[in-house]
C-alpha cells in the first residue's frame, strides 16, 4: 500500500514538475526585487523577544507560497510550540525558488538570526532543474556545518524528486540527504512532504505546493524530529 502511494505521488509530481519550475522560478524573480522585510526576513529580532530562535531555513515549502502568512508552516509551527508549553520564537526564513546554493550564499544572515536550531528545508529545487546530486550535497554539507559552527542545532529535512529523472538520479538524490544527516550527525525528516505529496485535496493547483490542510501534516512531520530537541 505504501509503494502504491509513493508511486502515485512520485506520477503525480511528474506530471506537474514544469510547472512548479515555473512557478518557484517567477518567484525567485519576484523575491530577488524585494527587501528582506517584504521576503520575510527580519532585518533583526525584537530585541524585547529573548525567547530562542527557531529559524525555518529553506525554499518555497518553507515561505509559503500562496498560503496565507498565519497558516504557512513555520507559523502553524509556532503553535504547536507555544500550545506544547516550549519557549521558542519560529522565524521564517524562506525564499521561493531558492537552490541549495542560493541558500549557502545567504548562511551569514540566518547566522545573524542567532539561532538556537535550523531546520533546512533546500533542495527541491535543485531537484526539479536535475542539478547534480553532488552539488546539492556538497551545499548542504556546507549549510550544516557552517551552522554547527556557529552553535545552532540543525535539523535536516528531506526531498524527493519524480521519478522521470531516472532511477539513478532519484535514488542518488534521495539519499543525498540521508548521507549529510549521517555525516554531521543530525536528525533528518525522512521526507518533508510525507503524506502531502500527491493528495490534491492537501495541495494547491501546482500540486505541490500544500495548502493551510496540508501544512498541518506538514507541521506534524517536522514536529516528530524537533520536539526531542526542544
């Protein structure tokens, strides 16, 4: 039953994977023309907010694309924080259409953050553009280990690719995470979307991109790796 519905995500998110492209590419078009601000990237914390930062780190998935801002996951997140009775502030840090290289290169401002953990949620999108696996590895590598240095826990979550890219490649590249996880001894989400992916009810019209429902479960996946942390 398992594979079955794997199987069905994986046709689905073959058929739709151009357009996504698209989609996170105008993106990425929009957000490169906007302050930090308007990209939901504090300039700085409210210095009156001591609480621990939590930064949610990643691409589209993590901005919320076309979710309203209080039902994203980071904010869903946030809730489920504060109900659960833990003292941690969550910062959305997502930027549509963003590469694991285009998050590398902006480490230093989620560094200025001072977060106590990261969750990195990158490289859906080098993914969809069949970037070698190696790169997106060697990226996130670099992503974690220059978080670690500067004393954040990090949590690393997983992505997937259709399979039309080939089996090499997509085993390749599901696994690239799973290695990084092993290399610097992080927690990693098996796979971010597990239980959204290939559900039209828990995603919007691109496919892949969830809505406020599908977040939920979303939250839940993230939540099972980060709760022990807290």
């Amino acid at each position: 039953m398992k594979k079955l519905y794997l199987g069905n995500c994986f046709l689905t998110l073959l058929c739709l994977s151009a357009c996504i492209f698209i989609s996170c590419s105008c993106s990425k078009k929009t957000s490169e023309t906007t302050s930090e601000d308007e990209r939901g990237l504090p300039h700085s914390l409210d210095s009156r907010d001591n609480r621990p930062v939590i930064v949610a780190f990643g691409d589209s998935l993590t901005a919320g694309l076309r979710v309203d801002p209080d039902l994203n996951y980071p904010s869903q997140l946030q809730r489920k924080i504060d109900a659960g009775g833990y003292r941690y502030k969550v910062v959305n840090a997502g930027v549509s259409g963003e590469t694991s290289s285009q998050g590398l290169n902006r480490i230093r401002t989620i560094i200025d953050l001072r977060p106590s953990i990261v969750i990195v949620e990158l490289g859906a999108n080098d993914g969809l553009r069949g970037l070698p696996a190696e790169t997106t590895r060697r990226n996130l590598a670099a992503i974690v280990q220059g978080l670690q240095s500067a004393g954040a826990k990090v949590v690393l979550a997983g992505m997937r690719v259709p399979p039309n890219y080939g089996p090499q490649y997509t085993s390749t590249f599901r696994n690239t995470f799973k290695d990084v996880a092993k290399q610097y001894d992080v927690p990693l989400i098996p796979f971010f979307l597990e239980g959204v992916g290939g559900n039209a009810e828990l995603n919007q019209d691109d496919g892949i991109h969830p809505t406020a429902e599908g977040y939920k479960i979303v939250v839940e996946n993230v939540w099972a790796v980060l709760q022990p942390l807290l």
